[in-house]
C-alpha cells in the first residue's frame, strides 16, 4: 500500500495544470470558429433583408400595375394614352420620374418614389408596343383582327427599382371602353 501512494503523489507532483500557451491556443481556435460561425450569421441575415426588399418591390410593382390599369383601362384614359403614343417614335413611352409623365396623364400615373424600411424605391414605368408585340399585331392583323390589338389592349411594364436592384412586372392594359 506504501507502493501505491508513492506513486500517487509523484504523479501528482508531474501534473502542474495547462500552460499559458495551451490556453492562448485553446482561446485563439475557438476565437477562429466564433468568427467563422458569426461570418455566416451575418451573410444569412444580410440575404434575408435583400429577399425582403426583393418581395417588397414585387408587392409594390403589382400595386403600381393595377392601379394604372384600373386608371387607364377605362375609356377616357386609354383614349389619351393612345394618343400619346401615336406621336412617340419606337412606340413606347417610357417614364421614370414624375416630371417625364405627360400633363394629359400625370393625374392618372403616380410614379412618386416610396421610402419604407430605410429603403427608397423609385419606379419606371413602359407603356406601348415592343418589337414581339408589333409581331404580334403584324399577325393578327392579316389573319382575324382588322382594328388592330390596339384598340383592345397595350403592354406595359412596371420597374421597382432599389440598390442598383429592380423587379419587373408585365402585363396588359385593356380597354374596357371598347366593345
């Protein structure tokens, strides 16, 4: 029994705990993964405010687009947009501020830019016939619809526009003056 603390205390005597730099390695690796790990917090949380204001855009395109539908399907409005159109080379009116809106549509078109959640969003709005639609119409025309597509509906395209970033939305305008 004598033998066995003997050796018990020279083994305690060996173990004097962790050295310094056992302790500055321990800290310094979990130093590392704490910032590995907080890196990816950071990405994730930064990913899911971009989303948000990618879904706050849509939201916001979709509202847009139908009011100026709703405002311009009816046959008054589209009367006007049409004339407009007719005198614009191309054949698309393009707006991106307030102030380019015509003074016959700016009472109909609110393209005011929004600001929520420390966000500006600025919209751009294309009304008239891109070069598949005027296709399109050339078909038509030849084969069932001796007024033209005009008469009848008008693309548009609704731009939300943030952070060098925008949503699209294509749609139509119908004139529900016609018959």
């Amino acid at each position: 029994m004598s033998m066995s603390r003997k050796r018990l205390a020279r083994l305690n005597q060996n173990e004097q705990g962790m050295t310094l730099i056992e302790i500055l390695v321990a800290v310094t690796i979990m130093s590392i993964v704490s910032v590995w790990i907080a890196g990816y917090f950071v990405s994730a949380m930064e990913k899911s405010a971009d989303q948000s204001r990618e879904g706050i855009a849509a939201n916001l395109a979709k509202m847009k687009l139908g009011q100026i539908r709703d405002q311009l399907g009816l046959k008054g409005p589209y009367t006007v947009l049409q004339g407009e159109l007719s005198g614009v080379a191309g054949g698309v009116l393009k707006w991106e501020e307030p102030d380019d809106l015509p003074a016959s549509l700016s009472s109909i078109i609110d393209i005011q830019p929004v600001a929520l959640n420390e966000t500006t969003y600025h919209y751009q709005v294309d009304i008239g016939q891109d070069a598949r639609m005027q296709t399109l119409q050339t078909g038509l025309d030849s084969l069932t619809d001796p007024y033209g597509i005009d008469d009848y509906m008008m693309p548009i395209q609704v731009t939300v526009k943030w952070d060098k970033k925008s949503v699209q939305l294509r749609a139509y305008i119908r004139n529900k003056g016609s018959s």
